[in-house]
C-alpha cells in the first residue's frame, strides 16, 4: 500500500510540473538568467497555434479553458473545435468561414458578431487593438494546412477510474461480508441504527427513521435525484468518515458473527504467532475476496504487521476487524 | 499497482517529449508579434496510446463489468467461473459472456433507469401538483371504509375538510356506516382484473352535474378542495371504471413512495431513457418521440390532464382499454413481465389520452423528424391545437421540476447539448443592456443561446387559486383572455395572474429574440404571448430550425446538428466507462464516438457493449 501512495504521490508532482508547459520563464540567450520581469510568453509550435496565440489575448476570456466553447485552452482545442470544423472554418474558402464572418460582425448564426461587446474584432484590428489583422487571418484561412491528423482516440493520460457511488459501495462491502446485496435493509450495515438508505429509494417504506438513514447514505456521497442533488464525483473528507465508521460497524457484526467467508483460511482463534501461517493464508484469501486482485508477498507483510497483529494484541476479533476495516478502505476496493 | 506503474511510465514520456519541444524557442513568439518565430521542431516520439498501458487484471475487469451492469461486484459464483478459466482465451471468454449476459440483464435496465435520473436531472413532481396535499392527479380522492364498518373496502368520495381534517358535519365517511347506500361495483382502473365498491356519489356515473349555482357542468374535470380535489359538480361520481377518481387523498398520498402517483411522474422521463435502451430504440427518440411509458397511474395522469383542459370528453370517457396491461401488447419493463400488471411501464402516445399533446403521426409511435406543424398565435386564430409531443421536452415531469421557460432551456441546453451557462469573465466588457437580454447587456452572455431556445417552452403554465395545475395555455378551454390586462379585469382573471401574467408582461418583452411579436400585436391579442414557434432564420447550433411549433422544433436542431449525438456519448461514456471526456483534448475522439454511436442507429445497448469491449475499458488500477 505503500508503493501506491508513493506512486501516486509522485505521478502528482510529475503532473504538476508539465502543466506549467510551455508556459516557463524566457531564458536570456546570452546570461542564461532568467528575465526579472519577462511576462510569461507561450511559444507556437505550428502556424495554427502562431494564430491561435495571436488571438488569444482577444478571445480566450470567453473561451478558455472550462468553458462551453474552449477553442483556446490548448492547441488541439483550437483545432479540434474551431479551425478543423467547417461550421466555423473552411479552409481555402474565408469568405465562407463563419469565424471570419463573426469577427467582422456579420456573423449569420446565433452570434452577429464576436466578441459581444460593442465593436467587432474587425473595427478593433483596424484600431490596432488586438495582436493580428483580418487581412492575417484570411490569408491563414486561405492558406490553410490539412488537419494533422491526430487520432480520434481516448486520452492515454487521463486517469481511468471513479470511486464507486454510496449504492455500489454498500453492496460492495455487503458482498465482501457474505451477504446478499438487499434492497432497503442491510442487517451487517445497522451501524447505530441507521443503515444507509437512499432517499430515492424504491423500497421506501414508513420508517420514522429513514431521514437519518438517508443523511448516512448523503454522508457516503449519495445522490437523491428527487432533491436534484448529485453524487459526490470525489472521494471527501466527509465520505471516507463515513465509510470508516460504516466499514467498522459492519465488519465487527461480521466477525463476530464469524462469518464463514471471513475465515477460510483461518479460524477466528488462531493468533500469532502459533498460527502466522493459518492467518496469512486467510489474510491472502481476504485481500483477493475484497479487492478482486492477488496481493504480493509485501501487501500480506504490511496487512498482518500493520494492520492484525496491533488488533490481536487486543484480541483476534479485533485484529481481524481492522484488517477487514483496511480492506474496504483501500483505493481498489472504493474505486472502480 | 502493475498498472499505475505503467500509467506513470506513459505520463513521464509524454512529459518528457513536451519539455523537449519548448525548452529553449528559437525566437519566443510574443502574443501580438507578427515577426515572432516559433519553437524548434519537437522531437518527435510515438505518442502513448491506450493500448500502451497495461490493462487490469481479469479479476478486475470482471468487477468493472460488474458493477457496470449490475451495479455490484461479481458474485462468488461469477468470480469462481473465473479462477475456474486456465488460459487468457478462457478468461477473456469468462468477461465476455459477463458482458453479453449483463447487456441482456434485467439489471442493465436498472442501471439505465439510474443513469436515466442522473442524465435527466429533474426533481420531485411539486410544482403544478403539491401544495400541503397532492392534487397532482387531478381527481376526486377517495378514502376506503375501515374493515370494521358495513362495508369494509368499500370507497366513498371524501368531503373535503370534513374527511381530511374534521372539521364540519357530513363526513364521506359515514356512508361506511349506513345500511343501504348507493353502491356500484367496477372493475377500477387501478387494479384492473379485480372489482371494488363504490359508495354514495362515487357510484354515479353520470356524465353531467349540477354547480352550486344550479348550472350543468360536465363531470370528469376535478376542482381543488382543501386538502383534496372533488368532482366540480353535484351529482357527479367516479365515472367508468371508476377513471374520475384517485384510490387516495391529498394528505396520504403527497408523497415519493412507490406506488404513488408523485413519484412516478418524476420516474417517467428515467424510465423513457431506460426503455430505449432496453429495446434498442433510438435514443434520440428520448426527444424526437411523440411517446412516452407510463403504468397505469401516469396513464390515469394523462387522462384526467386530457379531460381538465376541456378537451372532448365522449372519446376519453369512452376509452375502456386504456388501464388494461394486457391489451395492445406495447413493449415494456423487463421488471413486469406478467402481461395483467398495472405497474408495468409500457409504450403510451400520449395523445391518446390527452389530445393536446400532439402525436402529428394519427396517433402512432413515431419519432419521425417530418413531423412537423405550423402555427402561431399571430398568424392563425383561434384556439391553439395543441402542442406537438416531443419526448422528454414536453412530459409532465420535467416541466414541473423546471418551472418556467427559461429554466427549462438551460437544462435542456445543459443535458442534451453539454453547453453550461458561467458568468462573463469579470473582464469582458458587453453593451449597455437594452430592451433584449439576449443582444445587449451581460445577460447576453448565456440569452443568446437560451432565449430562442426558451420560447419554445412557454406554452406549459400552472394555473390554480390553492395548488396550481397545469395546463398548455391557449389550449382547450384555457383561452387567454383579450382583457387579460385591462386592470378592472385584474381579479376576475386573478387565476391567470397567479400562473405569471404579471411575469410574462414585464419578462416577454415585444420585438426580442424570445418574443418576436410587435407591441401593438401583444397589446391586441395576449395570447400572442404565448408565440411558441422559432422563426426560421434563427439559428441553432448552426442550424435553421424547420418552423414547427414548440419544442419538438427544437428537438429536431439538437438531433440533426449532432450536438445530441456528441453530449450523449459524453454522459454515457462518463457514466459506464468511468471518466468524464475532456472535450478540450479528446473532441476528436468525441465526434468519432459519436458518429459511430449514430450510424449504430444510436442504440445505447450495443454502444455500451463497444465501449466496454474497448482497451479504454480495461485502463485503471
């Protein structure tokens, strides 16, 4: 577990640090010192983005990055949603391209001009107020390259996963427990009472109790789509709380219940260290049965030293609902 | 870990190459320097794919399948099938018969009715159907006899405040107790196959009654009571098979339970989504349909919104077959098979039941873009004939949770389109706003879109003096009144006023983009306000719409200029494959997903199938 949060810490700061791109201080070419007070500057590294920077400082206010048109949040932006989209440009053809009709103000879409304020780019250039002319744009309009031909496919960098919604957890950690996942009663998940419940629920019945059941479902990052709130896309604060005390609650009903899928490979009054073996079995056994992945030689160390061995110096059911506690803690157990 | 450690290898590489193509420009370009350079040409590595990153393991596939299908990790049966698998062909015959099988679940339609309610996004039916009681069903409510009594079961028609909270003399109640009062056995429309009684002025059947002021008024149109609807004359009954009337009263059944008629308003446009996909229907019909699902209480819903609107009521009142499951055979639910079931979500033109809804199609299913019908309040007289049915856009539900137009615009832009509504950057400077919202001011920044769109959904009001009901306005009997504004008329048309008349007045100004009509025509003819058609020389997304009346014009831009087709595929995949698309980096592979999605006749089955049979799929820890 240690070389995930490692990695993970790691990949983080790598992460970081390209974000900055291109966007670093100018290097004097002579001193090699950095300018005191140069402006971070971006460099083009085709025509496209020589273009797409020479309008940015007019237009990426409306349309950077997060919003609903982001032709200049980054270079394959703009060409991907602008300048290879023939709503908009149609290369060879300026007459015909909407942006350029736009930026003159005589758009003929929704947007007679842009930007949207008083006067069009066009009047504006003529002012010498933005950093390209309308004759420079047509002539790249007229001239312009095929698209690059970058594949149409997913993002190899984006990260790949979700955490599991408050509906798939509860039946995740029911399932790990033995227990069939059920629709509104959880007897392992009845933590002080109050089993999560969603409030959307199809098997809402009359229970005085259901409020308090629906804010532990809410505090699990639960939807209720009949109160149009969403579910929570993070892992918070708030919701690995309440997993916690949920995993608990339900793993110590569990064990003390000996749940056979519990201890398959040990029984619940093996200890250490007569029983080491026994118990690291069933450590094994349960590391594949929550997490769905085979654990090293080193996950079965750190779960038996870290984890077991400081609850069994209290008693074995201790130890065994801290190991359970830890596994639906895990990452692979709350992700998708 | 195996694999974080390989994401992390393709994270470094592509880092790498990047600082080595802008270290050190040439000549740095300067934003605004015509003479600037560019930087050196980038060295050029072959760029990561998905297929470079080590997939997860099978065990880990088989819980993402799982959990995508079923909404659980695998079972222990599922997960033996696999250790059971000697080879990698084996197991890859393991996960692909989990896929197979889960596509064909009864599961997977769960999930869809799940994404269907977080695609969607409306809330509790409320608005035009909850004040302190539900009145949403628009009938007389009914309370049962107590098994103690002289007819135990038997329904009586509730008398008002009497019945609900006690206070008066007469109670409907009390019929419980007498000996011999009028009775009727029907078979009733909630529970068809069975009989119940009715007693007292519930059994009549009499399709004309008597007001207060001795005037005949037909039966089958409800009026709000305190706490609970009552037929709106003396005399009137429950009607055939007992259709005028709600197994409940306002107080007991104001609530989001199952079997409630609440919430399964609010169920209906989910369950649309979700029946789609189970019967690999286009799921651009989810706008472009004139049908919808429904079981037996959001058909009653429909009805009683056909008969309230004083729509013709021999052919309603006639319709026999309408609560019977078994007859017509439409498609439905995977969850209610047996044929007799009133709960099944089964196909319903909504026209049938509520002829204002237009089907343009003579009352068949149909998701057809020709359908088409011209008319404005300005160019034609007369009542307006309806609204066209499309899909989503004009169900109940939505309308209700998204009260007014505007509202209702922007989340219709934001579901079906991706666009979301920011504020202006705080630097942007906008013309001094005018009379239009949508051409001047900083409103502009969101009315340019919205406001064209908005006028669309007007048409849909709330009229009422204790629980507002809703109504298409100009429709049927609920003319706008040429006097609406004439200030001695204000508190006879004091219903109209609490829908929004004043709101409309001051909101829908003459000559905007939302309301093409000049001043002189709007102070002639109020009900030109309700003016519901886009002009043809609009453009929306790029597109004229066709000139049809309502929201199915609408519907057709969002269809045919694909912007449907690339935000769908966005929530699907963020939703079964487990990331939202960033379309700053991935719009290429978004118009790609999205053209395979529609040449597939945009079934989402299969289409989840494809994705989930992706290296896509298979990337995560």
């Amino acid at each position: 577990m240690l070389r995930r949060e490692n990695a993970m810490a790691a990949c983080a700061a790598l992460l970081a640090w390209a974000a900055t791109g291109c966007s670093g201080e100018i290097t004097n070419p002579t001193r090699g010192e950095p300018r005191a007070a140069a402006p971070r500057l971006e460099c083009a590294v085709s025509d496209n983005d020589a273009i797409r920077l020479r309008l940015q400082p007019t237009c990426g206010s409306c349309h950077g990055a997060g919003t609903s048109h982001p032709f200049f949040a980054s270079l394959s932006a703009f060409e991907d949603l602008l300048v290879y989209d023939t709503r908009f440009v149609v290369g060879g053809a300026p007459d015909d391209s909407e942006l350029l009709r736009m930026l003159e103000g005589q758009g003929t879409g929704a947007y007679a001009q842009m930007p949207l304020d008083g006067a069009p780019f066009a009047t504006r250039a003529e002012r010498g107020e933005t950093a390209i002319t309308m004759a420079e744009l047509r002539d790249w309009v007229t001239n312009l390259g095929e698209a690059s031909g970058r594949p149409a496919v997913p993002d190899p960098a984006a990260a790949s996963t979700r955490r599991l919604d408050a509906g798939e957890v509860i039946a995740a950690i029911q399932l790990a427990l033995g227990a069939e996942p059920t629709g509104a009663h959880h007897p392992l998940l009845d933590v002080d009472g109050t089993p999560p419940l969603s409030p959307d629920s199809p098997t809402l019945d009359h229970d005085y109790r259901n409020p308090e059941r629906a804010q532990v479902y809410a505090m699990l990052g639960g939807a209720s789509y009949l109160a149009q709130t969403r579910p929570e896309e993070r892992w918070s604060p708030s919701s690995v709380t309440a997993i916690t005390q949920l995993a608990q609650g339900a793993c110590s009903r569990a064990v003390a219940r000996n749940n056979p899928q519990l201890f398959v490979e040990a029984s619940p009054s093996d200890t250490l260290p007569d029983g080491e073996a026994a118990i690291r079995a069933n450590l094994a056994r349960l590391y594949t049965r929550f997490l769905h992945e085979d654990p090293t030689d080193a996950d079965i160390d750190a779960l038996l030293n870290d984890v077991y061995a400081p609850g069994e110096a209290v008693s074995p059911r201790t130890g065994w609902t801290h190991v359970c506690t830890a596994l639906i803690r895990d990452p692979l157990f709350l992700m998708f | 870990m195996r694999l974080l450690q390989s994401t992390l290898t393709v994270a470094v590489g592509a880092s790498l190459a990047f600082a080595v193509a802008c270290d050190e420009p040439t000549t740095p370009l300067r934003p605004g320097d015509p003479d600037a350079g560019m930087c050196e040409t980038p060295e050029t590595t072959p760029e990561p794919t998905v297929e470079d990153v080590a997939p997860v393991s099978h065990r880990r596939l088989l819980r993402r399948v799982h959990l995508t299908l079923h909404g659980r990790p695998p079972l222990d049966e599922d997960v033996s099938a696999l250790d059971d698998a000697t080879s990698d062909a084996e197991r890859e015959a393991v996960i692909e018969a989990a896929i197979a099988d889960g596509l064909e679940s009864p599961d997977f339609y769960d999930r869809m009715v799940d994404f269907g309610h977080w695609w969607l996004r409306n809330g509790a039916f409320v608005t035009g159907a909850q004040g302190d009681a539900y009145m949403g069903n628009m009938s007389a409510h009914l309370g049962r006899c107590a098994d103690d009594t002289a007819h135990p079961g038997a329904y009586f028609l509730l008398a008002s405040l009497v019945d609900e909270v006690g206070i008066g003399e007469r109670t409907g109640s009390q019929l419980c107790t007498e000996a011999s009062p009028t009775t009727r056995t029907v078979e009733p429309w909630w529970a068809p196959g069975t009989s119940v009684v009715l007693l007292g002025e519930a059994a009549s059947e009499a399709s004309q009654g008597t007001t207060r002021g001795g005037d005949p008024v037909a039966c089958g149109v409800a009026v709000e009571e305190y706490f609970n609807m009552q037929m709106q004359g003396a005399g009137c009954g429950c009607g055939p098979n007992a259709a005028w009337c709600y197994p409940g009263h306002g107080l007991h059944i104001g609530n989001d339970r199952p079997g409630t008629q609440r919430r399964d308003m609010w169920e209906e446009p989910a369950r649309l989504v979700a029946h789609l996909a189970w019967h690999d229907r286009p799921l651009s019909d989810v706008v472009l349909g004139n049908y919808t699902v429904a079981n037996n209480r959001v058909r009653a819903w429909y009805l009683r919104f056909g008969r309230q609107s004083g729509l013709p009521a021999a052919a309603l009142d006639g319709n026999d077959t309408w609560f019977r499951p078994d007859v017509g055979g439409e498609p439905r639910d995977p969850r209610h098979p047996d044929a007799a079931d009133p709960e099944a979500w089964r196909e319903l033109v909504p026209e049938e039941l509520a002829p204002q809804l237009l089907s343009l199609s003579g009352g068949v299913r149909s998701a057809d873009p020709a359908r088409t019908l011209a008319w404005n309040p300005v160019d034609d007289a007369g009542p307006a004939p309806g609204l066209p049915m499309a899909g989503v856009l004009t169900m109940p539900g939505p309308s209700s949770s998204f009260p007014r137009e505007r509202p209702r615009a922007a989340r219709f832009l934001e579901i079906f389109a991706c666009r979301s509504f920011d504020p202006p950057p705080p630097d942007v400077h906008f013309p001094p706003v005018g009379e239009d919202i949508a051409t001047s001011g900083q409103c502009m920044h969101c009315h340019t879109v919205m406001d064209p769109v908005a006028m669309t959904f007007r048409r849909w009001i709330f009229v009422g003096n204790y629980v507002p009901r809703p109504y298409l306005a100009g429709v049927g009997d609920l003319q706008i009144p040429t006097d609406l504004f004439e200030p001695s008329q204000r508190y006879p048309h004091r219903a109209w006023f609490g829908a929004g008349a004043d709101r409309w007045r001051q909101n829908w100004t003459a000559n905007t983009v939302m309301t093409p009509v000049s001043a002189e025509t709007l102070a002639a003819n109020p009900a030109t306000l309700f003016y519901d058609t886009i002009p043809t020389d609009y453009t929306i997304f790029g597109e004229h719409p066709d000139g049809t009346m309502g929201p199915l014009a609408f519907a057709k831009v969002l269809v045919s200029s694909g912007e449907l087709d690339r935000c769908a595929v966005r929530r699907i995949y963020e939703r079964f494959v487990g990331r939202p698309l960033d379309p700053e980096r991935e719009a290429g592979f978004i118009r790609a997903l999205a053209a395979r999605f529609a040449a597939g006749d945009r079934q989402v089955r299969p289409f989840v199938g494809e994705l989930m049979r992706s290296p896509e799929y298979r990337r995560g820890f």
